[in-house]
C-alpha cells in the first residue's frame, strides 16, 4: 500500500458520521493543512484543517476550491441517507447524483486524479438473497437512497470505462462510531443503543427485536476507504463498489451484549417506517472480492465492538 503524501485531498460532507473519523484519520498520514474539510457550514472538531463552505450541487464553487487548493483526490461523502431520503425523495435523488457528476466530471477533465465515493448496502432489495449477499446478485432497492446509489455506481463504472476515471467505491453496511451523531439511516439504532444505555439504562428500538443486518465499526470502516484509496490501480477489479462485510446482529443480540456491561440495560420494540426498509436489506453480506483483490479484512467482531463503544462514549 502506498500513497504519495504530497497529495491535496478534499473531503465534502466533512461534517458527517463518516466524514469527521475519515478527516482526521488521513490528516494523520498526509497532514492537517493537506486535508481540506468541506461543507455547508464549519465543523468544529476539524478546526486543525483548512475548511471551506461548499454545496456540493454548486459546480463553479466545487471547481473554485479545487483550483484553490490544487487538490488531487476528492472525497465525496455529501448524500442524504436512507430513511432521510425517505421523507424529501426528489432532492435526495438531485443531492446523491447531481454531486457525483459535479465530482466525477473533474475527474473527466482531468482537474482531479482520484475520486472516492461511496455506496451502501441499500443497493440492495427484497429480491436480493438475504443471508451471505454475494457481491453480484439481483439489485432491486426499494429506496430512493438504494435507487441513487446502484445508480450512482453503474455511472462510476461508466466514467471509469469511457473516460479513464480512477473512482473506488465500497457498499457500507450499517457503521457504528461514536465520534459523531448519527446520520439519518436505518441502521443508525446500533448507535443510538450506546448512547441511550449509558443515559438512561433503557431504549426504545425503531426496530424489531430479531431484525439482523450487516454492521460495521467506523475504524474498521475508516480503514477500509483509506485501504482501497491506496491500493494500486491494477488491484481494483470492480469500479462499481465492493461489497464489505463487518459483523451481522439483531438488536436483541447487540442489547443482550450490552446488558454483560451494564446489566440493568433494558430493551423495548416499536418498529417504525424504517422496518420496511430493513426488511427489505441483506441480512448478512459475502466480501470475498474485495478480501481477494485489496486483502481487506475486518477486526471487529460484536464483543469488541460493544466494548468499545461503551468505553469511549463513557
């Protein structure tokens, strides 16, 4: 793995659950003043780098800051999520797309050398075999989030085909930090749990007590971009998104590890619109693709997961 550390690097959506950890995680190996931070208004955990307010459906701002900074590989991380997407669908699709054409074109022009952005589970639907997704498989997502980023990564595999573009992408699963809020996504109860029983000992679930999904410690999620952004060129066999497997629990499972800490933790259920989301996703995912071709692996499993989420938060 090798990365040039003279690289510029811009990440839009810098104030997000991923954008925060990614931000300081690849401050550490390039440098604060390498990595500019951008977004609609300025993050204060990231008062160490240069920070530009940027709307990422503003194409002349996004060239302007570009030019700036000279910047050489683009994070994009500007999307609305799942359930969010949900309740305002039309500029959740203009949002999700019209950024990564903005995005990908410099990339066209030759303005930016690397582009990541990523995908999600949500690509998925209830079609999809639920238990072990494999990378390649039905894709019918019930979502305007699923139906923008299966979108999004047929376009990827496109520009990377027809104009040369250097883009990489990884499906998500649900990510569980505790840096930064949650995000607005189906998934975001594994964090809320954390919070919620070191507060009040209770919580109330949005979603069923037996609903399993694929899950993801942010480290490990935070690693796995850097890891792909650093490969070489020749190891990234797919242009779409990887699949990328962590662990897969159920809420009953993640209460149940949660109570070995503070055993007075209690759980209740009261599914909302977001199960019919969840339904409709895998319930656990195959990796062996992006294991074979960039050697990625997970380090997380639900014991060590719990354990530190509980111990930072604290």
């Amino acid at each position: 793995m090798t990365y040039n550390k003279e690289d510029k690097i811009l990440i839009i959506g810098a104030g997000g659950q991923i954008g925060i950890e990614l931000t300081q995680e690849l401050s550490l190996l390039y440098g604060s003043s390498n990595v500019i931070a951008a977004d609609l208004k300025p993050i204060p955990a990231l008062d160490n780098n240069p920070f530009e307010t940027l709307d990422i459906l503003d194409k002349d701002a996004l060239f302007n800051v570009v030019k700036k900074h000279s910047i050489s590989h683009v994070y994009l991380l500007a999307a609305l999520l799942s359930a969010t997407g949900e309740q305002n669908p039309m500029f959740a699709w203009k949002l999700n797309m019209e950024g990564l054409f903005n995005v990908l074109d410099l990339a066209k022009e030759k303005h930016i050398s690397k582009v990541y952005w990523p995908s999600s589970i949500a690509v998925f639907g209830p079609t999809t075999p639920r238990i072990d997704t494999p990378q390649y498989t039905v894709m019918e997502p019930s979502t305007v989030y699923g139906i923008s980023k299966q979108a999004g990564e047929r376009w990827c595999e496109w520009y990377f085909h027809k104009f040369g573009v250097d883009v990489r992408s990884l499906r998500y699963p649900g990510l569980i930090g505790w840096k930064s809020a949650p995000g607005g996504g189906t998934t975001d109860y594994a964090v809320h749990i954390f919070h919620q029983a070191l507060k009040t000992k209770t919580y109330e679930c949005f979603l069923s007590e037996n609903t399993a999904l694929p899950m993801m410690h942010m480290e490990d999620a935070i690693r796995a971009t850097i890891e792909i952004m650093h490969a070489p060129a020749e190891n990234i066999k797919i242009r779409g998104a990887y699949n990328l497997a962590g662990i897969s629990f159920t809420p009953a499972q993640i209460a149940a590890e949660i109570q070995k800490h503070i055993p007075d933790f209690t759980i209740s259920y009261k599914p909302d619109f977001r199960q019919a989301i969840a339904n409709s996703w895998p319930q656990s995912i195959l990796d062996h693709e992006a294991k074979n071709d960039w050697n990625w692996s997970a380090k997380y499993n639900l014991s060590s997961l719990v354990a530190n989420m509980l111990q930072n938060l604290a």
